[in-house]
C-alpha cells in the first residue's frame, strides 16, 4: 500500500510539471482553475485503488481476472471528468491532460517492476 501511495505522489509531481509545461504560454481567464499537485496524485490514486479492489473483487467471486484490463479505461475516465465537470476546463484541454495521465503511470509502473523485483527469480 505504501508502494502505491508513493507511486501516485511521484507520478502527480511528474504529471503537475508537464500541465506547468503545457499551460505556460496559456493566458489565464478570470475563473482559472489549476491543477496542483493533491489533484495531479489524485488522478493516478483514484484509478489504481478502484482496479486494486476490482481486482480483489474477482478472485474473490473466482471470476476470470483479465476483466481487471477495464479497468485501466478509468486512467483516462476519472482524470477527464474531474477536469472537465470538477474544474471547468474545455474539453479538448481536458482531453489532452488525461490522455498523459495512462502514459506517466504506466511507465512509473515499469520502473517501479523492474527496481523492486529481483530478475533472476
């Protein structure tokens, strides 16, 4: 769990510079919201803990686990409807924000694989 937790802060410190990035020419409106950094982890947590108890879910009901693989539809599900119905953003901005989110967690979960699990077992 404590690997999880860790995994989402890192990855929405990642995520909240590449929307600083992106947004840096942007010339902000009168209701501008922004994404900080509990939002930006938030957009990974969320995800990872609902395809943990998904998960959980199906081995306990012994049900076949690879509809677990839905469930990385919500990467990009729950970080565009909070940009978008939560903090108002447009959708193609919302759009183009949520589709990184798949991409910064997945290869932080590569390399989380290959340093904490040992490759001669």
């Amino acid at each position: 769990m404590i690997l999880l937790v860790l995994e989402a802060a890192l990855s929405g410190l990642i995520l909240l510079g590449i929307y600083h990035f992106l947004d840096r020419k942007r010339v902000p409106k009168d209701y501008d919201p922004q994404v900080d950094w509990w939002i930006a982890g938030l957009f990974v947590f969320a995800p990872k803990m609902i395809i943990w108890l998904l998960a959980a879910g199906l081995a306990i009901f012994e049900l076949p686990t690879k509809l677990v693989l839905l469930g990385y539809c919500l990467y990009v599900v729950i970080p565009f409807g909070m940009l978008r119905f939560m903090l108002y953003f447009d959708t193609p901005r919302a759009l183009k924000f949520a589709l990184l989110v798949p991409v910064v967690s997945f290869s932080f979960e590569v390399i989380f694989f290959m340093l904490l699990h040992d490759p001669m077992t």
